[in-house]
C-alpha cells in the first residue's frame, strides 16, 4: 500500500488574521481603559486626602487659637472678630522661632491670626500683635486652594450667627462652628475684609477695623460639608443652653 503524500502546512487567511489582530487591539484597549481609570482614581484619591488633610489642619489651628483667646486686648482691640468667610483671633502664646535670624521670644506674649476663604482659596497669616497693634501684617498665606465654600458660626449662647465681635458682646463667644466645602468655587466672591492699615514700631496703639465687611451670602453647596467641627471655648460664658441639655 502505497502511502499518501505530506501535506503542506496550511497559512492563515487573510480573515483570520485580521480577526487575531482586532481581538490583540480590543484586549489591548481594555488594559489601557483600565489602567488609565486606576490611575485616575489613585489621583483623585490624593487629592482628596490633601484636601483632607488642608481641612483638618484649619480646624485645629482655629481651635487651638480659640482656646487662649482674649475678649479685649489692653489697647481696646477685640480678640475675636468673624463673619462668615472670616475670623481674626488674638491669643495668648509665645511665637517660636522659624527662620534664621528670628528671635527666640517676642516682647510679649499676644499674638494675632486670622483665616479667610475668597475666590476659592482659604488664606491664613500670624503676626506679632504687641509689635502690629493695627492689625495684621505680612501678606496672607495659601493653605488649600480647592475649596468650594467656608463658613462659620457663632453661639453666643442663645442663637447661631454668622458674625461676633467679642468687644460689642462683652465677652467670647460660647462655641464657634467650622464647615468647609472642597472642590471648584461656585462663584468668585470679593475679599471678605479691606486691608487694615499697618503699625510700625514705635507707632501709638490704634484700633484696626473691628468688624470686617461681609459681602452678599454666597451661595453654599447643599451637600454636607466635607469637614465640619464645632469648637467649644472653654473661657465663654455660662449660659442657658448647658442647663437645657
């Protein structure tokens, strides 16, 4: 019996070519569409944690500045003036040195700050309150620049409201509410207080602006905010509201 002839291994049609090379593209293009949402995500997520992390340090720097501040200085400034984007605090504490060259104590122990939300940004800066007696001095700092809305309120022991001047209140207030909203500015909204005009040394104390000029209410997100904390001051009054509860 005589044997068939090999056959000649059979090529690939042009089809079936074709057809392994749009599976290899649509495999591909899966991988890549996946990769790329991972890593989209995996930066969302660092920047919401930064934003986080921006938020809690407002928070507790406010709170801990909320802790030792004064209703009055001696030159008759409030220690405590906010309104709704903005809060101007002078404590009691001793300013550390941070550059080179800076003194390790200052000649007294009051200290001003203040924190201010405008056109997306919150802003914060400290300055030497015995040395600036008109109020703040040195530009303003950037903390986080994504925020979407700020607000605080105050709890002068029967209602919340949206300003406090501890001077004409005759005292601190009783608890102070933060709530900040991160992400795009709902719209561009003017700075929330005029820029104070400047103690150099030697100049005779002067009251800088008790109460800082609030703009329209911008409207707020109607989410819940992504951080909110309400500070109790331990040097506020008593009030009806501790016997209420």
């Amino acid at each position: 019996m005589i044997a068939p002839p090999p056959r000649s291994p059979r090529a690939f049609t042009l089809f079936e070519v074709l057809l392994a090379l749009s599976l290899v593209a649509a495999l591909s293009g899966s991988v890549f569409a996946f990769l790329w949402q991972v890593s989209s995500q995996k930066a969302a997520m660092t920047s919401r944690a930064k934003a986080g992390q921006a938020g809690d340090m407002v928070l507790d720097r406010i709170e801990a500045d909320l802790l030792s501040a004064v209703a009055v200085d001696s030159a008759g400034n409030p220690g405590v003036v906010g309104s709704s984007s903005s809060l101007r605090l002078l404590t009691r504490g001793v300013a550390l040195p941070v550059h080179a060259g800076d003194s390790p104590w200052t000649p007294g122990d009051l200290q001003g700050s203040e924190f201010a939300f405008t056109s997306g940004r919150l802003t914060a800066r400290r300055w030497d309150a015995h040395r600036f007696r008109a109020g703040p001095s040195g530009e303003p700092e950037t903390i986080h620049a994504g925020v979407a809305a700020f607000r605080l309120r105050f709890f002068d022991g029967t209602s919340w409201a949206e300003s406090f001047n501890s001077k004409t209140n005759n005292g601190l207030p009783v608890a102070v509410e933060v709530a900040i909203w991160f992400g795009e500015p709902i719209v561009e909204s003017a700075p929330v207080s005029p820029e104070p005009s400047r103690a150099e040394d030697g100049d005779a104390p002067r009251l800088f602006s008790e109460q800082p000029e609030e703009p329209a209410p911008a409207p707020r997100p109607t989410s819940p905010p992504d951080r909110i904390r309400v500070m109790v001051i331990a040097d506020g009054p008593s009030t009806a509201w501790k016997e209420l509860r």
